[in-house]
C-alpha cells in the first residue's frame, strides 16, 4: 500500500531543491513597485516580499539575517555562487588525484548488487528497470544543481526528485521527509529477526532533529532507510543505495559511545542490518566480521546475562577491571529492547558460525563466564503491558534447553523469535557435533592413567549419548511447532540433516531421517508467501542447498542400492524429482535479490545436472 508522504506543513519542496531562478514564483515582483529579478535571493527562496533595498532588504532585515541577503542583477557574482563554484572546482581536482584515468567530468558509482539484480522482480512493487551503475554528472554533484521539474511520487507513493541525489550525496543523513516516509515501508516489511527495536519509540525518535540526544545514530538512520529502500524497489531511490552502504560502514566506525549507554544498542542494530545486507550483495567476509562483531559487542555490555541469577564470581587480581554493562533500564520496554537484542545477535551470530565457520563468541556451556543466562525472548507488547516479573532471574538457558528443561518465564513462550533462536541453537549444535566425528577416528577422548602416565583413548559411549540426547531433543522440539512457524521448522529439520549427514551412506535409520527432514523443509518453504521468500533470511540459502542435496543423493542411492534397501517405496523417483524442482525454485526466487542464496543455487544446479 502507498504510504503517505509525512511532511510539515512548513516545508516547501521548491525551497529545498528548485534553483529560484527557474521557479515560476521567485521571478514575481514583491510588490506591485519593484521590478521583476529585483528581489534579492533569500526572498525569493522563503517566497516572501522584498522591498529591494540594499545592502539588506527590510525581510532580511527584520528577521536578523543579513548574511543571507544577496542580489543578483548582473551587477557581479553573489558570495553562495562563488563558493559553489570554488567547491565544484575542489571537487574535480580531488576526483582528478583519486582516478587519474577516469572521465574528469563525471563519478561512476557502481551497483555491487548488478550479477545479481539485473532483472529484479519485486514481490511487493512489481519489476524495476535493471540498474548496473549510476551516473552522476559534475552538475549532480553541486549542492546548488537546480531542478526544472516538481518532486514526483514513486511506485510506492515515496516523494522522489531527481536531483535528491545532491542533498543525499553530501549529508549526513537522507532528507527528513524521505526518512519519514521510507520508515514505513521499513517497519512494515523489517527484516525478522534483525530488527529488535521498539516500533513506536524508535519511529518517535527519528523525528526528532539532528543533534537531539534522543535521536538515533545517523549510521542506524541510513540503515534503515538502505533496507526501507530496497523493500520500495522505488526505482529513483535505488541509485542511493551505493550511497548509503558505504556511508553505514563508514559511521559505525565512530559511533560507539565512550560509555555504554542506548546508543550501544543502536550500533547492534545497525551491524545486524547491515549483516543482512552483506550477505545479499556478496560481500561474505564483511557480512560475517559484522555478525561476529555484533556478538562480541553484546557479550561486551553484558547483554547475555540480563536477569542472571550467577553472581558475579569474585577473584583475587591486581587488575581494577572496568565495567562495560549498561546502566540499569528506564523501564520494561528498554529491558525487552535489551533482551531481544541479544536473541537477535544469538540468531544472526548462530546461522553465520554454520555457514562460515568462525568459532563462536559465547557458548552454551559455562566457558570463563561466557554462559548465556538471557531469558528468552517476548513479545513486544508483553513488555509494553509490563507483565515481566521483577525478582526473575534465570541461569543457563540455552544449556537447560538442550536438557529438557524449561528454564525462564513462567508461561508458555510461543514468540516467533524464541522459537528461531531455540531452533538454530539446535542447528548450530547438530553441526558442531557432526564435525566432531572424524572417518576411522572416534573423535571424543578421555584421560586414563597407564604405566606410561595419562593416556588418551577414544570414549565411545560419551559421543553416542550427546548424539542421541542432541537426536531426540531435536524431534521433541519439531513435534511442538506449528505450520506457520516456517523458518523455525526449516532450521530444525536442517538441524536433524546436519546431525545424521556423516552417517547417512552407511546407517539405514539416518538416510531415512535425512530425507523425511528434507521433504519437510519443502513443504514448509513452499507454504510461505511469495515475499517471504524473496526478503527470507540468507542463512535458507546454505540450509536450501543441504536439502537438495539430501535429494540428490537419494535419487542417485536408488539407482545403486538394492531394492530391499530402497526408502518409503510409495516415495516415487518422479516425486523426488519435483520436490527437488520445487526447492530450485524457491531458491532462485530470492536468489535475484541474494548473493548468498545465488551462490548455493548455483552449487545445487550444477550438482542436480548430472541426475
């Protein structure tokens, strides 16, 4: 649906971006005695009579702005028009030193998402018109460029002008207006989970002036106008996209506080956005240093110990350690703020150590302090009512999880990021112990005392346990979701791929929980909505690609292996073929707005054309 442009009543597009002497109104006389062109410029930008006297006019006069009152009347160049000139000049000198080849009168901005995005299809806005690279003339670039045409409303209802591009280019933060109504479309198709943040204060705070404490960090507000504009797929505001990006990157860089405080919250925001956003475009490396870096942050500030009933244990030590926790919470909503933040980090943190790797920052064993004590997650309006309970506190939670048992609130929890951060933690947890087996070596040792002194020696029963209890604590977890817990599912079912995928070739029982999981994964991802599964998660792609594979590999066991042997013999070749169609063409749906799930698409096609 459009959103409303939100603009206040004082603000005038034509002020803002309309050189006065193309506009039709500032060639008006001020009054009925003086001469057309006679009035001087601040006027004829605030629209107001001027009586034409020099130095400064009467308007300028009375309203304490003498600076500002200029004329141009052919009798010399203005002070704003040689300051201009001076800065195009500076400007293409500086682009003369950066690229010595280059055109000298233009900047060629390049699309990193262009492999990718050529030939977009939004499932919210219908096709955009591919976009490989954006060219800005010098004239662009000035802040002075006019404009000869009125702002004009996008695909989305979004106020665009083509020479918003000036105002974008050399401001910290977009144009207020643009911010206001690009936040729409942000809220209502934000990233789940990567935004944690309370809808109505945040949408409060952006509205409040530059400078104001209250206000975001401009890296958070550039991040969510990046994202609001690439739901929009508003083809005048995507070019702001190789605008902001770097921007994000390049504030974050100063926008840690001295001290921690709200603002440290809105960094991790930040860096989950742009984790997000990374992944889409490519760049993996910088997708997983935000991702580990957001972690570290939170475990930093203590967020993986809100309501913790450890004390902290005390140690002898000449070393006066500094506290990096934030302050107390003004209220429940900031806590709840604090406590899906952490959740958030713990999903985004989880999904990136099984795709690439890195080891992990906390974990869910109590590792020097490291144990997540966090209670799980709620619903927004649960901390807007203020039903928390004062004197809870919690210990172990993910630990206890993996047990059984129900560590945290003293009610069902049933909140969509409860249940995701549950399910990657047994995704992560099934990897890990999967990559603990090593062929023809059992890969858990225990110490014992031999005539030669301690003695290591494969510990057979220690790994079967943690690999039943892992087992089963997985199937208990899927029987409990419902159908529209689709990421939820997936993720758990890849959990139950990742674990039993070492011995599926030669264990009957794992090929036949490997498939059943990868058929559930594509009745679940086929029940999404289109939109969802173009703005899905990245981590779907590698999860994806396991399930296809699993398929793939199951076609090609039944042409190997014996009848007896064959798998649910009501299971056709054919059907496994469509199923394995099916998750191709999930994945290439969001595939042209992801580089990541682009990458696995390619890997699975690539290995299901030989089958």
């Amino acid at each position: 649906m459009p959103t409303r442009c939100i603009i206040p009543p004082h603000y005038n597009f034509h002020q803002q971006y309309m050189d006065p002497s193309t506009s039709p109104q500032a060639g008006s006389s001020s009054s009925s005695t003086l001469q057309r062109g006679k009035a001087c410029l601040n006027c004829r930008r605030r629209k107001m009579k001027c009586d034409g006297v020099r130095p400064v006019c009467g308007p300028c006069s009375r309203a304490n702005r003498p600076d500002d009152c200029e004329y141009t009347d052919g009798q010399g160049r203005t002070r704003t028009q040689m300051l201009e000139d001076t800065i195009a000049q500076l400007e293409a000198r500086i682009e003369e030193l950066e690229n010595p080849s280059s055109n000298p009168g233009s900047v060629m901005l390049h699309d990193p998402r262009s492999a990718f995005f050529q030939t977009k299809q939004s499932p919210l806005l219908g096709p955009s018109q591919p976009s490989t690279s954006v060219l800005l003339s010098r004239a662009e670039l000035s802040p002075s460029s006019p404009s000869s045409s009125p702002p004009r409303r996008g695909a989305t209802g979004l106020t665009t002008q083509s020479s918003t591009s000036t105002a974008w280019l050399l401001s910290e933060e977009p144009p207020t207006h643009i911010v206001q109504e690009i936040l729409d479309v942000f809220l209502q198709y934000a990233p789940s989970p990567n935004f944690f943040l309370h809808p109505t204060r945040f949408r409060h705070s952006i509205t409040l002036p530059p400078g104001n404490p209250g206000r975001p960090i401009p890296a958070l507000v550039n991040a969510v106008c990046l994202w609001g504009i690439l739901f929009s797929q508003n083809k005048e505001l995507l070019p702001h996209e190789t605008v902001l990006a770097p921007r994000i990157a390049a504030q974050l860089g100063h926008a840690i506080p001295t001290t921690p405080s709200h603002r440290t919250l809105q960094v991790i925001q930040t860096k989950l956005l742009l984790v997000d956003y990374f992944f889409r475009v490519g760049n993996f490396l910088a997708g997983r240093h935000e991702a580990y870096s957001a972690m570290s942050l939170a475990t930093a500030c203590g967020l993986h110990k809100i309501r913790t009933a450890q004390p902290t244990p005390a140690f002898t030590s000449f070393i006066d350690q500094i506290d990096l926790s934030l302050q107390e919470p003004r209220d429940q909503i900031e806590e709840g703020e604090r406590i899906n933040a952490f959740w958030a980090v713990f999903f985004v943190d989880r999904c990136s150590a099984v795709a690439f790797g890195p080891p992990l920052v906390v974990s869910e064993m109590d590792v020097s302090g490291m144990q997540i004590d966090t209670p799980w997650p709620l619903e927004m309006e649960t901390y807007e009512r203020g039903q928390i309970y004062p004197n809870l506190r919690t210990t172990g939670t993910v630990r206890s999880f993996f047990s059984g048992m129900n560590n945290g609130w003293p009610w069902d929890n049933h909140n969509p990021l409860t249940q995701l951060s549950k399910a990657v933690a047994l995704f992560e947890r099934a990897s890990r112990l999967a990559a603990a087996w090593r062929p023809g070596a059992l890969p858990l040792l225990i110490n014992v005392q031999s005539t030669n002194g301690l003695e290591e020696i494969p510990n057979v029963d220690s790994y079967y346990s943690d690999f039943v209890a892992v087992d089963q604590r997985i199937d208990e977890f899927k029987s409990r979701l419902t159908p529209i817990e689709r990421v939820a599912l997936c993720l758990s079912n890849g959990a139950t791929i990742q674990l039993h995928a070492t011995f599926c070739l030669q264990n009957t029982a794992s090929r036949a929980k490997c498939l059943s999981a990868a058929l559930a994964i594509v009745r679940a991802s086929q029940a999404a909505p289109a939109h969802e599964r173009v703005y899905t998660s990245p981590i779907l792609g590698p999860l994806w690609a396991a399930c296809g594979r699993v398929i793939i590999n199951e076609i090609v066991a039944r042409r190997s292996f014996h009848a007896e042997l064959t798998l649910s013999p009501q299971q056709h070749d054919g059907d496994l073929r469509n199923a394995l169609e099916q998750i191709q063409s999930i994945m290439a749906a969001a595939a042209s707005h992801c580089a990541l799930m682009n990458y696995h698409l390619s890997r699975l096609q690539q290995e299901s054309a030989g089958i």
